[in-house]
C-alpha cells in the first residue's frame, strides 16, 4: 500500500480498536503502576513515569505527524526543552537565536547557565553570522526556532542543517508555530524537533504538554533515560486530550491557515494598520524561503497598529471575538500585546531593538469563520 496522507494515519493511529474490548477510542490507563507475573517481570509497562499505554498511542501519533522514528511527550514544553538540553554537559556550547521564545531565553539564562552550559544569541538567519559563532568557539548545539515569536522572522533550516554539519554540531528547533503539520525539520536532518503541544497539536487550549521527535536512534536511548530520570510526564488523561486534538490536526491547520491569510490580506488594506506580518502575504520578505520549506504558512499574524500604547490598549481591550491572552494554536482567536504581555520580561532597549513596539499586536487566528473574525477587528480599529 502506498504511503497513506498524514490525514489518514492520524485518524488510523488514533482509533486502534482496543484488543481487549473492541473500543475505538484509546482508553484512558490512569494507573501509575502496572502488575509484575514475578518480580522484574512485567508486560509493556511497569510504571506510568517511565511509559503508559495512553501516552505510547500519542507518542505514535506524534512520530507519524513529524515523519519521525521516535516521539516523546511531556507535561509541558518547557519539560520536552529540559529534555534536549539533558544531552549536554557542563562546559557545551550552545548557539542560538536573538529572538527566541521568552520562556527558552529564560531556561538558557537561569538555568541551563547554573549548569555550565554556555550560549550565544546570534542573527541566526545570516550564514556568514553563524558560519563565524561557530568557527570561534566549539559549539554542541545550534537551536533555534522558524518562524519566530512574535516577528514571524523565517530562518533557512536547510542552511542551518548543513553549516551546523560541517562543524559537527547537533541542531534542534522549536517547531511549535508551524506544527507538525506545515513544516518537518526533521526531513532537513535537523537531529531533534521540539514542540510546545499546548499550542496546535493539541489545538484546544485545554492541556499544557510537549514533545521531541528525533530520528536519531543513538540519542533517543539517553533522552528517554533523561525522560524518566527527570520525570515530567504527562498524565494520562492530558494524552487522551491530546490523542482527540489530533486526530484533527490537518482540518485544524488548513483553517488556521486560510482563515490567517484572509485576515492578514484584509489587514494589510485597512488605513489604521502600519504593518502586517505573515509568511502568506506575497509581501512578506520571508514569502520564498517560507514556500520552500513549509506546505501553509500557519495561523500566526503579528502586525504594528498607526496607534500609541493607549491607542493600542482600546484596540486590545475592544474586541468581542478576540480573546485577550497569551497563548496560541487553539480553535478559538487570541490576541495579545508582546509588548506587555508575552515578551515583558524582555529589557525595553532589547525589544525595541529587534522590533517589538508598543504598538505590536500579535493574533492567533482560529477556526470561526473569516468574515465575523474581520468584523470583529474592524469594530475594535475603529475603537483606536
Ligand atoms: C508556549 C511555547 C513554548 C513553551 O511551551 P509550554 O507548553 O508553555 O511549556 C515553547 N516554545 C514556543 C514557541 C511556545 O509558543
């Protein structure tokens, strides 16, 4: 049989009727601890920590979803970024870049530093800027993120994977904004593809869970060992959540997406708005390199309002629609100002250095119909 569609497989692995009892929805085992025939004998799973039969379906789904050989999930994120890191000792390097996730700049500088780790921020997109991070210090580890949060800045994977190569580094990246299903790192030879599951894999805004995927069966063996050692797991019930969320990725993403470009065109047109960011707009200066490594361009747009910071609060707070919050990847809209919300731990100078203005607003765009969620941004401009 020829390879099925990502569509398929989902649905297939997420509906295996259960041997036992013929269920076609996986069964929550919310049991931490699993009977022994004879001591240090036992079938699949022996302890929840370490595996459990709800979390190994969504593992599989997560695998088949990034075309990967190995999936691990995790109660948040933050603890599948831990994780990678977990492949590191004290005096490895790590190159990355300057506009990364808040809470993955907040992990280097607080904790992974404590550790011995030590990092760069670099202008990653730039080959001669990495190609030189790199020749000056001996470097485990380039991560990075495509696109980035909330500039949508794309970065080339495809040259990311073959400079961090030649100088015999691992690569990761967060690929949260797109999902699985609009871009697969791993198809690059990225050796390891984060997620926040919370955002579009879940796509309900009802757990808070992450994910790695690797192809690489040497360094899967010290994850899962770093996995269990370390122990943020996800519950059971979190994996059913996220086994139902899904099943319906491809429906999900495809509306994201269509939904985002329509309101990002509409956006660009209206007399109140400066700028509109977004991979999808032929204006975008990412629109190339954003059609040769990724199959949509996702639900995210960021764009700059012609208001000041009280002008941009009346706009914030003028939505009906729009949910005011941090967050991002679920069915519903969500808005927020980066400025003073998901990147205010982020120093003034630094933030208007690379771009992020009171004035900035970023939206996950979700699944209601196109026309009400552009109503509904129009009533809250005219509110500027
Ligand atoms: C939310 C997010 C994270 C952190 O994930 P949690 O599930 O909140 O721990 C990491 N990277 C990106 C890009 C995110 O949006």
């Amino acid at each position: 049989m020829s390879k099925r569609s990502l569509d398929t497989e989902l649905v297939y692995l997420g509906t295996r009727p259960c041997p036992q009892t013929g269920a076609v929805c996986p069964p929550i085992y919310q049991s931490s601890t699993f009977a022994q025939e004879a001591p240090g004998v036992y079938r699949e799973f022996d302890y929840t920590r370490t595996d459990n039969p709800t979390r190994s379906v969504l593992q599989g789904m997560l695998a088949a979803a990034e075309n990967a050989k190995h999936a691990l999930a995790f109660a948040s994120g933050m603890g599948a970024i831990d994780c990678i890191f977990g492949l590191l000792e004290a005096g490895d390097h790590v190159v990355t870049g300057d506009d990364i996730y808040g809470g993955t700049y907040r992990y280097l500088t607080d904790i992974a530093k404590t550790r011995g780790v030590t990092f760069e921020f670099i202008k990653i997109d730039d080959e001669a800027t990495l190609r030189g991070a790199l020749s000056r210090t001996k470097t485990r580890m380039v991560w990075f993120e495509s696109p980035t949060n909330p500039l949508l800045n794309l970065v080339d994977i495809e040259m990311v994977v073959r400079v961090a190569k030649e100088f015999g580094c691992w690569t990761a990246i967060d690929n949260t904004f797109m999902s699985s299903y609009f871009q697969k790192p791993l198809d690059f030879g990225v050796d390891f593809v984060m997620h926040s599951m919370t955002k579009y894999l879940n796509g309900h805004s009802d757990v808070i869970m992450g994910a790695v995927m690797t192809n690489r069966t040497d360094c899967y063996e010290r994850l899962k060992f770093v996995q269990n050692a370390v122990g943020a797991t996800c519950s059971p019930f979190d994996c059913f959540l996220a086994i139902r969320g899904m099943k319906t990725l491809g429906v999900r993403m495809r509306a994201h997406a269509e939904n985002a470009l329509k309101v990002a065109q509409w956006l660009e047109g209206h007399e109140k708005i400066e700028r509109v960011l977004y991979p999808g707009l032929v204006s975008s200066p990412h629109h190339e390199l954003a059609k040769k490594q990724m199959s949509g361009f996702g639900g995210m747009v960021s764009f700059y309002l012609k208001a000041d910071l009280e002008g941009t609060k009346r706009f914030l707070t003028g939505t009906e629609l729009f949910t005011l919050a941090v967050s991002l990847g679920g069915v519903e809209s969500l808005i927020e100002q980066p400025a003073t919300m998901t990147h205010f731990e982020m120093p003034k100078e630094v933030r208007e250095a690379v771009g992020i203005g009171d004035n900035l607003v970023r939206a996950s765009i979700g699944i209601e119909d196109a026309d009400d969620l552009i109503a509904d941004l129009d009533q809250a401009l005219a509110k500027i």
